[in-house]
C-alpha cells in the first residue's frame, strides 16, 4: 500500500487532464483563479495529493480555453477568409488534391498574436513543404464526422492534434506559396528522391518521418493481419535505438581522442565521457522525434528516456509504475488532448505490458526468459488488437519473435546510416539498395498472414479487461485484493453479457443508409452506404461495428437499390461475410429478388417485402426494396420498416394494399428529402420512432426542416443520425429502449465546438 500512495499524487494528476476530453462543457477561464490559488496554497501546506489535482484542473482549463479561443478567432471573420499560415505536415494525396496541416498567422490582413493562432486542415490543389507559407482565399467549413460505436472518430481525432477547422482552396483559386527551405522539408524531399524507384519508400518515410501517407491500403492490411504496425511507428524502440548509437558513438569516438590528448586532458575528457555520451545520445533522439514530428508515442519515450537515465545516473530508484505515471503527467501536460489518441493509450498499455510481463517471468533465466516474456507480452496485447482491429493473427508470436529484432538491429541501423549519408549528400545509392534487400523477407513473411487472420467479435476482448486491470494492479497492491477484484469484475461483465434477442442500429454513414438488425450473434444487413476508389463505408463503418454489436454471422444482405450511397459497399460486403443470401430488387446474377408479396424468416424474424412490384434491370429511388421486418416474441411482436429512397408515388402504392401495423420504428425515406415522406404511408404504417439517415451540414440540407416536422406533429420520435450519431433500438422482454451516441446536452465540448461553429 506504500506504493499506492506514492502513486497517488501523479495517477490523480493524470486522471483529471486526461478527462477533460469527455467533459460535457469547458468551464471558463476565470476558474482558473480559484484552482491556481487552491493548487498553490494545499502545495505549500504539502498536502500534495489535493495540491496536484487542483494543478490538474487548472492544466486542464488553459488547455481547453487556449482552443476554445484559437477556435473563436478562427471563426470571428466569417466563412470566406484571407489566411497566411505555414505549413505544419507532410502533404497527404486525397482523391481532389492533397491537404497539409497548417497553422494561420494572419487573417484578413490581422496578424494574430502568438497564442491565438488556430490549427487547421488544408486542402489545396498542389503539394506544399514544411515551412512553406501559404497566403490565399479560403473557404472555412466546421469539423464534423460520423459517430459510430467503433471506428475512426474525426472529431476527436482533430482534437487530438489541436485542429480547430477545415479550410479549402478552389482549384481555381490564386495563390501565393513562400517556400521556406525547412530542414525537415529538404531531409523528406532527398529521401523521397532517393527511394523513388523502391518498393518500399512507404514503410521508409513511416519510420523516418512518421509520414504513413504513401502506404498503401494493402500495406496497412498486411501489417494488420500480422499484427506487426507497432513496427512503422516511430516508438520507444526506435528512439532507444537512436540514443543508444549516439551515445556509443560519442563514446567511442571521446575515448579515441582521448588518447590523442595530453595526460591532463586526457583525464578531464574521462570525466565527461559519460555526459557527453549522454547528450549526444539525446540529442540524436531529440532530432529523429523532431523528424517525426514529436507523435504521442515519440514524446513518451524521450521522457521516459530522460527520466530512467537521470534516474541511473544519481543511482536512485523508483518503482516501474511511478515511473510510466511520470511520464505520463510530462506528456499530458505538454502533449494537450493526447488522451484523445488511440497512440496515447498504445503507447502506455505497451509500456504496462512489458512490465507485467517482466514480473511474471522474474523467475526465469536466459533465453528461456525472453520467450516466456515474449509470449506473456502478446497474450497480454490481444484484447488491445482485438479492439482496434476487430481480429487477432494467430501467427503474431513468430513475427514479432523473428521481426522485432529484424527491425532493431537490422532495419531501423541500416535506415539511420542511409538517412545520414543522404543527409550530408555521400553516396548513398549502395545503402538504400541493401535496405530493399533486407526488406525483402519481410514483405515476404507478411503477404502471408492473411490465411492466418482470425476475425472475433470485439465483445470477446471484454473477458480479458478485468485480467488485465487484476495484472496491473498487482504492482502496486495487495495480491488478494486483485484477486477480490478480479471474481467480481469476471462476474459483473458475465452478468452484462447477457444476450439480447434483438435489436435494430442504424449506423451513421454520412449520406447514405445502413442498418444492422441483430439478433444474438447474427445479423442481417440492411445497405451499405458509399464507396469509391481505396474507401468504402462496408469497411471503414458497417464492418467494424458488426464486430462491435458481436456478430459472428452475417445472415444476409438487403440492398434497397442501386445508387452508391446504398450499394457501394455490397461488393466488400459478399467477399468480407459470405452472407446466406443476397437480396435486390434489380436483376443481377448471384441475388435473390426483392418483390413485393415475398416472405422469409431468420430465426424469430419474419421478413415481408412491400415493394417494388416486380424486378427491374437498374434499380432507381422509386424501385426501393421496402421491407417490414417483424420480430416474434412471446408477449406480442415488434416491427420495423426499411424504406430506402421510395418516393411518394411508391408509398401511395404500397400504403393502398396494407392494413394498418404499429411500428417500433421506420427509416425516414430518402433521408427526409421532401420527395418522399407522404402521410398515406404514415396512416397506415404508424410509427412510434422515425430514423432520417443523413449527413450533418450536407450541401442537400436533408432532411427537409417541413419533412421533420410532419413527423413531430404526428408524434413520432424524430432521430438524425447526422445529428445525433448511430441510433440503437434494443428490445428486451417486450421493452425498448433508444440510445444515440450524441446526447444533445451531455456531448464532449469539443464536439459542440467543433460541429456548431458555421450554420
């Protein structure tokens, strides 16, 4: 208990900043009097623990009010700006041009102070550099995403890199770019020059810069199913390399000059041997960090760096987890809003990984020790995987086992020297050619993983959390209380595991549809929402979230019609799930057709297609495949309607051969466009809740405000999904309940700040 209460002070610290990301409102500045004053006096009267956590909240408050501020500046001057900003980031390629980060220094001619100056994405027609300064016209748009269960958040990824919007340059637009000769830009460009006929530039610029934009999509998939991505991101281990070659080299090169000094000098240049050794190795560390652009991941380990040799160094000794909640403290302080990135909890629950390993192999000796520690790290990662990617590679134990040190000493030296000799301009043709070579066994190894890739609900990494939690706190407390700790956590998660029979999710796919309806670990797919070149919403949405809810099983897919925003995911989809059954109302080959008059059952489901009539060769919004879903329970029944883009003469149609049904809740036809949504269909089909699929702030401005309000005035429970998030109706022994992922009160305050700043 001695160490829980050494650990106090600096886990309190981090625990309020941290937070801060999930506060529903960020208080304003003036608080920062009373928690300074507060934070200053408990200080003094060493009560430390109080004293931290006041310092905490005031950290917090300047950090969110020094955004909340760049954000009103940004926002001050209308929508059609003048900026001059430089350039933070390597350029992306997008499908339209390519988008940098940048920072804004000038706004309509008004220089901004220092402090006021926002972060945000640029697009533009032409590359830029690093250091290059941009002056133009831009059109300024707020930041919104879709909010899924699982998957990338943009909102809170914008949050995490400090970016307050998004501005664009028309490829008609004139420009003025001052190309500053940054010293990164020049390292990036000669690198690019240099490794431009290698198949592997990608993975170069990744570990060099930390610049992951010309990996390819089936690069990032091998590394995903061989569970190797740590391996691209420049890390704790990368950094200890790099220090550990400066210092050695310094070293070396001290004690051979040395031997070319006087006795005297000699014998002073012993003595600052080792700090010189020391700094050189820093520095060198503190230079590869810069290159990457100082990622969470990277500041992590230079401060753990720092403090376990300054540690070694004045020969004193802190407990492993004090030290991780130092570093930690350090980098949510200096990192603002690092929490919000997946890096930040990697980065970390490595770290505690690593150490929980080490204990439970402390017994063990030699090489036997290093495979046991090996082995105890992967299985302590594979709840991490199994969140993030929905999946495990049974073979990461032998890649990482064969490839971890393939990158330490072969890898990531051989990178370091061709980066130095292309640097100073040697030649330095010989060394990129060997880091192919090397490469080539790698590449080799990973193309392989796909027969080795198992797919899992992500509900099965939840067993493994109360280990986890048990593991780590073993370090710091009593061994029974983990194991108190442990039974209760397996029993709670037990008890919350309990299956549900059914439930309907509309994911929010931008503008678009998609709807899971789940019953147990099954699932039928109702759309797929849009695709195009190297993106779709089936992979980047409905998979995850399939994952997510449990599925193991995808019954069948249902494909309202054939525009993109609801079929272009049906080919990723079939060759992802291998669903039972395919259904169309359009005639292609592998479908079964959707026609009004059939009927099928899955499990407790009875599924009724209401429209079109008979099947077309290319199916438009009138030809719809509208289905009534009915889900049979012991106490009665519960129906849902499936819409898809049916415009009013269609729901004319169908409402004249219906007798009137109760429903739990329809799709909005056509995103709520002002084409479709006609009473007829309403008067028969009524509906306690409605769903509008749609996208915040689209250029349709769906749904249509008189759409909206006709449903409201009927009593119907009015969702958005561009609004509100995915929307999920779970039944339960005859009650539903609706949740959505944005509560329109208790929403973060950077989403509110984010999404509201243009209407």
């Amino acid at each position: 208990m001695t160490l829980l209460s050494g650990i106090l002070a600096p886990l309190l610290y981090t625990l309020i900043i941290v937070s801060a990301v999930w506060w529903p409102i960020m208080p304003h500045y003036y608080w920062l009097i009373p928690t300074s004053l507060m934070s200053l006096a408990l200080i003094i009267k060493r009560q430390l623990v109080i004293g931290l956590a006041f310092t905490a909240m005031s950290v917090a408050l300047i950090q969110g009010n020094l955004l909340k501020h760049q954000s009103e500046v940004l926002y001050r001057f209308g929508t059609d700006i003048n900026i001059k900003a430089q350039v933070d980031s390597y350029f992306k390629k997008i499908s339209h041009g390519y988008e940098v980060e940048v920072t804004i220094f000038s706004i309509d001619e008004l220089e901004l102070d220092y402090f006021a100056r926002p972060k945000v994405k640029l697009r533009l027609p032409v590359a830029l550099d690093i250091g290059a300064v941009v002056s133009a016209e831009v059109k300024l748009s707020p930041v919104f995403g879709v909010l899924n269960y699982v998957g990338f958040d943009k909102e809170k990824f914008y949050l995490s890199k400090g970016l307050v919007g998004e501005i664009a340059i028309s490829p008609k637009s004139h420009f003025i770019v001052e190309s500053h000769s940054h010293w990164r830009a020049r390292l990036h460009n000669a690198v690019t020059r240099h490794t431009s006929g290698s198949h592997y530039r990608g993975y170069y610029l990744a570990l060099i810069f930390g610049d992951r934009s010309q990996l390819k999509p089936n690069d990032w998939q091998m590394l995903k199913q061989s569970g190797l991505s740590h391996l691209i991101a420049i890390s704790g281990l990368h950094i200890g390399m790099v220090f550990v070659v400066g210092f050695v080299l310094v070293r070396a090169i001290a004690q051979w000059v040395g031997w070319l000094l006087p006795r005297r000098w000699r014998h002073l240049l012993t003595l600052q041997r080792h700090w010189l050794s020391a700094l050189a190795g820093l520095a060198l560390a503190l230079t590869y960090a810069a290159l990457g652009n100082f990622a969470v991941s990277t500041v992590r380990a230079l401060v753990m760096l720092m403090v376990v040799y300054g540690l070694s160094v004045s020969q004193r000794r802190l407990p492993s987890m004090l030290i991780v909640l130092i570093t930690a403290c350090v980098v949510v302080t200096v990192v603002p809003f690092s929490a919000a990135s997946s890096g930040f909890w990697l980065s970390f629950l490595a770290v505690v990984s690593l150490m929980i390993s080490a204990t439970l192999t402390q017994s063990y000796f030699g090489i036997r020790a290093m495979l046991l520690t090996h082995l105890a790290l992967t299985l302590l990662f594979v709840p991490i995987v199994l969140y993030l990617f929905q999946g495990i590679a049974s073979l990461t134990p032998i890649y990482n086992l064969v490839f971890v040190p393939w990158f330490s000493f072969l890898v990531v030296p051989l990178l370091m020297a061709a980066m130095v000799f292309t640097a100073l301009g040697l030649p330095c043709g010989s060394l990129w050619r060997l880091l192919d070579t090397v490469m080539v066994p790698f590449e080799n190894a990973i193309s392989l993983a796909d027969a080795f890739w198992v797919a899992l609900p992500v509900d099965n990494a939840i067993y493994a959390i109360p280990l986890l939690i048990a593991l780590a706190l073993g370090q710091v407390v009593a061994k029974q209380w983990c194991f108190i700790f442990l039974i209760v956590t397996v029993f709670g998660v037990q008890f919350r595991s309990v299956s549900r029979p059914f439930s309907v999710h509309f994911l929010d796919v931008g503008h678009g549809l998609s709807v899971v309806i789940q019953q147990g670990r099954e699932a039928v797919v109702y759309d797929t929402g849009r695709a195009r070149e190297h993106f779709s919403m089936a992979s980047a949405v409905v998979t995850p979230n399939l994952y997510g809810f449990g599925i193991a099983h995808l019954e069948g897919l249902i494909i309202s019609h054939a525009d993109n925003d609801h079929s272009g995911g049906e080919q990723v989809m079939v060759e992802d799930w291998r669903p039972n059954w395919v259904r169309k109302p359009d005639k292609t080959l592998g479908s079964e057709p959707c026609i009004r008059g059939q009927k099928w059952r899955w499990r407790s489901v009875t599924f009724e297609a209401l429209w079109p009539p008979k099947p077309v060769s290319r199916a438009y919004n009138p030809h719809s495949c509208v289905v009534l879903a009915t889900f049979h329970w012991k106490g009665g029944e519960e129906r849902v309607l499936l819409t898809g883009d049916i415009e009013k003469m269609s729901e004319i149609l169908i409402s004249r051969q219906l007798k009137p049904y109760t429903l739990s809740v329809m799709s909005v036809p056509h995103h709520g466009s002002s084409t479709s949504s006609s009473k007829y269909l309403r008067q028969v089909l009524i509906a306690e809740n409605a769903v509008a699929s749609t996208q915040y702030h689209s250029r349709w401005k769906l749904p249509n405000p008189k759409v909206k309000e006709s449903y409201q005035q009927q009593g119907i429970n009015w969702y958005e999904t561009g609004r509100d998030g995915a929307v999920s109706l779970r039944f339960i022994d005859g009650e539903m309940t609706v949740s959505t992922l944005r509560a329109q009160n208790l929403d973060p305050w950077y989403r509110q700040m984010l999404r509201s700043r243009v209407e």
